[in-house]
C-alpha cells in the first residue's frame, strides 16, 4: 500500500525511488525502536533496560537539535524575565512617589505572581531538558501544578482588576480615590490570591481523586506538570477536567469582557473630551489598540489551551494528529505542549513592559533605583 501510495505521489523515477527509501527507512525505525516498542507494550517490565522517561521525551521532542534550541529559549526568556520583573518590582518599591497609587500596586502583585510562575516553571523545564527525560509523578510535580494554577489565575484576575482601574480613574476620576481607598485596595488583592489559591485547591482535590501511590516516580508524559499531563497520568478524571475548563473559561472571557468594556468607555470618553483635537484623538485610539493586542498575547497560552480543550471533547486530538502532522517522529500532542512550555514564559516577560516601563513614571524611577546609592551618600546629615 505505501509502495502504491507513494509511486502515485511521484514525478519521475529517481523521486519515487528515493521517496521510497525514506518511507522504508521510517517505517523500520519505528517498528524495530525500542522505545517504540516499550511506549506501546503494556508490560515496562519486558524493558528493564530502557528508561521511559527518556523514551518518553524523545517522543515529544525526537530531534536533539530542537531540544538544544529549547533550552537555549527557554533559558533565555528565563533571564530576562527575572531581570525584567526584578527592576520593574525594585523600582516601584524604592519610589515613594509610586507606592501609593492603586495602579502600581496592582502591578506590584501581577510582578509578584509572573516571578512566583516563572520560578515554578523554568527551573523545571530546564532540568528536564538538560537530563532528556520527563517530568517524574510525585510531591513537586503537584507542587508545581498548583503553584501554576494559582499564578495563572491570579494573573488574569489581576490584568482584570488593572483594566477596571483604568476606567475608574478616566471615567470616574471623582469618585476615584474614595471607590479605591487603601483598604479597599488591599482586600482587592487579596481577594485575587484567595480566589487564585481556591481554584488551585479545589483542582488539587478533585485531581487526588485519581492519584494512586503506585504512580509516584513513575514518568510522566510531559516537561511540566500542566493539566493534560497530569489527567493522562492520572486515568482522566472527569471531574478536575470539567471544573478546570469551565472555571479557566469563565474567568478568562470575564477578564476579555471587562477589558473591552474598560478601554471602551474609556476611548468613547476621549472622543467626547477632546473632539476638535484629532491629534489626541488618534492617540487614544492607538492606545486603546494597543492594550487590547497585548491583551490578546497575555492570553495567548490560556487560549491555546482553550482551543485544545476544545478539540479534545469535540474531535479528539489523535484524529487530527494525521492532518496537522505529517513528519515522522512528532506528534501533534508533542508540539503543542512544546509551543504550550514557550508561551508559557511569554506574559512573564511583556508585563511589566507593557504596565511599567512603557509608563513614564516608573521610567523616571529606575534611573534613581541606580543611583540610589549615591543619593543615599549625599544626603546632608545634621551635625
């Protein structure tokens, strides 16, 4: 069938002899890998001398060269982030002008959960990467998925918190400072983290439902212990995957809808003040397009999650593997959870750029967090 198949794809001789090579050469790999032989036997034990993590991550990443780019990015972004994060979260702790406003804060905790994501995630893909082998099963792996699942949900609450804000203070600059008082303030962010910890734990509890102690040390199928790796792990439990899509899409389209809803009153409130000036105009308009879009990055793990899902209860994921596929050694579930790891680091990275940095207050601020201490040595002391 395949030497058919591949004399009608051929357009001369010479192609159809070398196609055939390469299709012979790939099914012999396949049937005669051990690997391939220890993930489709049912008995481990017929393998003793193979190590099924490694077998394990040669299956998502089969290219040696693609595993070294990884580690490479992933390092990276890594770096960066933690420099990023670091100056954004000194700067605004070191300036006093900057403490007391409730937009700053608020971004002062969204620094708080990326570093918190970005210490949880990173170590542990890098380490899996560098030793060619998956994530085992056991205290850290559950450690890592809660850590994960509370960061992310108290990110997106937070990015939420941050676009009402925004609209408090443009639309209703009034009432502002008496709607966000500190100890309102301080109740708001920690309500994101009470919230965000609720979520995890009660993830936590409906996913013990499928833990058996046999499975500690056992690999996993992924670098990370992200919610498909754990559910395949763990049999598919049905209830932590029914809670986790509903309550990750419900909280996820309330921060989309509150976004619009803030950036758009707030651009229909520049268009009313300044209607003659189009100049300004147009920079508000700019300005609400550009939130928007990073909005759109920002969610981008969470939506390709949210796609995933989607084509796991509808289609099935193994039945699309063959169409969006067609290279031998990857699989689809492989390349998503790669693409899944690496946009994983992105948000970490663009959020204080996008909250911080682009402001111009805490621009002005980072220069006097270096040389604070200089100006901390030129300060007159009386005698």
């Amino acid at each position: 069938m395949n030497g058919d198949l591949t004399g009608s794809l051929c357009i001369s001789p010479c192609a159809c002899y070398r196609r055939s090579n390469a299709v012979m050469d790939r099914d012999r790999a396949l049937n005669h890998s051990p690997c391939a032989n220890l993930l489709e036997s049912k008995n481990a034990t017929d393998f003793s001398g193979l190590d099924l993590g490694h077998c394990l991550f040669t299956s998502i990443l089969p290219s040696e060269t693609a595993a070294q780019v990884l580690v490479c990015i992933i390092v990276m972004l890594t770096i960066f982030s933690l420099l990023v994060n670091g100056c954004a979260l000194l700067g605004l702790g070191r300036s006093e002008d900057l403490s007391w406003e409730p937009r700053f804060t608020l971004l002062k905790n969204l620094i708080l959960s990326d570093l918190l994501l970005v210490l949880s995630e990173s170590p542990t893909i890098i380490a899996c990467l560098l030793m060619r082998r998956t994530l085992p099963y056991g205290p850290w792996c559950l450690t890592q998925y809660f850590l994960d699942t509370m960061c992310i949900f108290c990110t997106i609450l937070t990015i939420t918190c941050m676009a009402l804000e925004r609209y408090l203070y443009v639309c209703q600059a009034i009432y502002y400072l008496h709607i966000l008082t500190s100890k309102r303030l301080c109740l708001i962010v920690g309500l994101t983290w009470l919230l965000s910890g609720a979520a995890a734990t009660v993830n936590m509890i409906l996913m013990s439902l499928g833990h058996k102690a046999a499975l500690v040390g056992t690999s996993t199928t992924g670098l990370l212990c992200e919610p498909d790796t754990l559910e395949i792990h763990l049999g598919f439990p049905r209830s932590v995957a029914i809670f986790r899509k509903v309550s990750g899409f419900t909280v996820t389209m309330l921060c989309i809808f509150s976004y619009l809803f803030s950036y758009f009153r707030i651009y229909q409130e520049a268009q009313n003040v300044v209607q003659p000036f189009q100049q300004v105009n147009r920079r508000a308009r700019n300005t609400v397009l550009f939130y928007c879009s990073m909005l759109l990055l920002q969610l981008l793990p969470v939506l390709l999650k949210i796609v995933s899902d989607a084509l796991w209860e509808l289609e099935g994921i193994a039945t699309t593997a063959s169409i969006l596929m067609d290279s031998p050694g990857w699989t689809t579930a492989g390349v998503l959870h790669i693409i899944l790891l690496v946009l994983l680091q992105v948000p970490p990275c663009i959020n204080p750029l996008i909250y911080g940095l682009r402001n111009q207050e805490v621009r002005q601020a980072l220069p006097r967090l270096i040389w604070w201490r200089k100006e901390h040595h030129e300060v007159d002391i009386p005698s």
